[in-house]
C-alpha cells in the first residue's frame, strides 16, 4: 500500500492545491512559461513528503483549520521543489526524476528564476496569517528556507574537503534536509491548535526521520543500481561530496590516502577504484546503523504520543522511511 494510501490522504487534493498556487497568481498568466514550468514539475512526479507531514502534524491538534493546513501542505512542497531546481544547478545534474533538469530545459537563468519565484510565492501566500499567535507559519516559508539554503552553501563549500568532520556532515544534513521535514509536522500541529509539548516532540521526530532519511540517501548512492539511481554509484563522491560513507572509510588508515586523491580531475576509472573499496570496507555498515539510531530515537517518541490516534500516523511514516529500498 502506498504512503498516502495508509495516512488516508488524497494525493489529488495535495497536487491540486500545489498547482493552486501558481494557477491563482494574478501576476503570473498562465500561458506564460513560468507558470507552465512549475506545472510541468508538480506533474513530473514525487512522494509529497512534506505535505503529507504537514497533514500529519495536525491530526494532533484539537482544531484543525483545513483550508490553513492544505495551504501550509502546499507551500512546503513549493519550498521543496524550489530546493530541488537549485540542488540540480549546484550539482550539475542533468535529470529529475526521469526528466531533464530544470537548468537543463529552461538554462540556469531561467530555472534560478522559477525557483526564486516559487520562494517568494510561498512568503506571499502564507503572510496572509499575520495574527501574533499564528507567527509560527513564518518557520516555513523563513527559517526554513535559511537553512535550506545554508545546507546548499555548506554541501557547497566542502566540495572534496576530506576533512569535514562528521559533525559538520550531520550539521549540514540537518540544514539541507531534516529541519524542513521536522518544521512541516510542528506548523501542522501547531496550524491546528496543539499544545507546546507535543509540537516540539512532533518536531524532534521529524529531525530525527529526515537525518535518518538523508543517511539512507548516501548509502543508497553507493548500492543501487545505475539504473535505478539513473547516475552512476558514488555519484556524490564524484561531485565532490563528502558524505557519510566516505567519512567512516577515511578513518581506514590503509584506503584513506587512496580516497583523499580523489579530485574534480581524478579520471572514472580511479573513481571506481575508490568507490569499490569503500563498498568493501564496512563504511556502509557503519552509516547503515548511524540511520537505524535515528529510526530508534524517531520510535521513542512514538512512544511518548501514543496517546493520540495519529500516533499511528508517525509509525506508518516510520516503517516508510526504515523500509526504502537498499
């Protein structure tokens, strides 16, 4: 069964309110290529994560406001998407989900300016909850989208530095991926009423999803298959990222100085040298459990909700992020 399938969430009404936010922009016609653009990515495909997170969050609030929450469910996608058209630029990758890349169809200049425009679109329709009790919806559209963007700087500034460390790798991943996840349960709760306790806790779950979820993604970079990664494996080490896997393998003293050669101008075949080696060497082991402790800390506050229905909610998520494919 799929993710919203189990949550009961009509994947429809998410994609529809999605597009409703471009659709209804009375300074955007529709035939323009900006408008078409941000169609054309919202019908490309995706989970909806983040939305159906937003949804999630406010199953534990006593007063759910369901026109706020749909509006808040779409703005998070709309701030993901965004995230994904500068991803691609910065990583130089020329597919998204099957499809050329943003950057690819449109040039850089044109795809920077859909998703700076989907950012700002997001502040404008979410500004309309100015009441001081309902400040909350800005952690979304603000501080979610600073760490964003500090996740993209830092992820950036690192590029073959081997000697990030790993707390700096775990801070990064916070910013570029746990913190959206974890702002989109709390402003779900908080959108419908919940008390303080249980939107922080709902968002100390998420925190801990997203870095369980982002450990995950750089393990599956170095194991999938070429075909389903449509890249291939090791592909963030070619690109000069320094994830978590080669972390645990540069503390190998024999292959560390073999990955630390590692350079924008190393040739494939020595790529795929080092990419074996780090396959063989048990550093996929180590991050597969630093992922599996997240998960373990994510139950634990499972726990500590399962006074609330929704609670079932949280653990269907949980069984959906432990269960990606390896």
């Amino acid at each position: 069964m799929k993710l919203e399938e189990t949550l009961n969430i009509p994947l429809k009404t998410v994609d529809r309110e999605i597009e409703n936010m471009v659709k209804y922009d009375r300074d955007v016609p529709r035939s323009s290529q900006l408008a078409k653009a941000i169609i054309e990515l919202i019908r490309s495909g995706g989970k909806r994560i983040r939305p159906l997170m937003v949804i999630v969050g406010s199953r534990f609030g006593p007063d759910p406001d369901e026109k706020k929450v749909w509006r808040l469910a779409g703005a998070a996608e709309f701030i993901h998407a965004a995230s994904l058209i500068h991803d691609d630029i910065i990583d130089d990758s020329p597919m998204r989900r099957g499809q050329k890349a943003m950057h690819i169809k449109l040039g850089v200049s044109g795809a920077l300016h859909v998703g700076n425009y989907m950012s700002a679109r997001v502040i404008e329709l979410i500004s309309v909850y100015s009441a001081e009790q309902e400040k909350f919806v800005y952690d979304l559209s603000s501080l979610a989208t600073t760490k964003l963007c500090l996740g993209e700087y830092q992820q950036l500034a690192h590029l073959f530095d081997y000697d990030v460390t790993i707390d700096e790798y775990l801070e990064k991943s916070k910013n570029k991926t746990a913190q959206l996840m974890a702002t989109c349960l709390q402003i779900g709760a908080k959108a419908a009423g919940a008390d303080t306790e249980t939107a922080e806790l709902l968002y100390r779950f998420g925190e801990k999803l997203g870095m369980s979820f982002q450990i995950r993604d750089d393990v599956l970079d170095f194991t999938q298959s070429a075909e389903k990664l449509g890249k291939p494996a090791g592909s963030d080490l070619r690109s000069g990222q320094v994830t978590l896997p080669v972390l645990f393998a540069l503390q190998d003293e024999t292959l560390a100085p073999t990955i630390r050669a590692i350079s924008a101008d190393s040739p494939a075949e020595e790529v795929d040298a080092v990419v074996a080696a780090i396959q063989a060497s048990g550093a996929l082991e180590q991050t597969e459990a630093l992922s599996r402790q997240y998960l373990a800390e994510a139950q634990d506050i499972i726990h500590r909700l399962s006074h609330y229905p929704a609670h079932r909610d949280l653990q269907a998520l949980l069984e959906y992020f432990s269960g990606r494919e390896k």
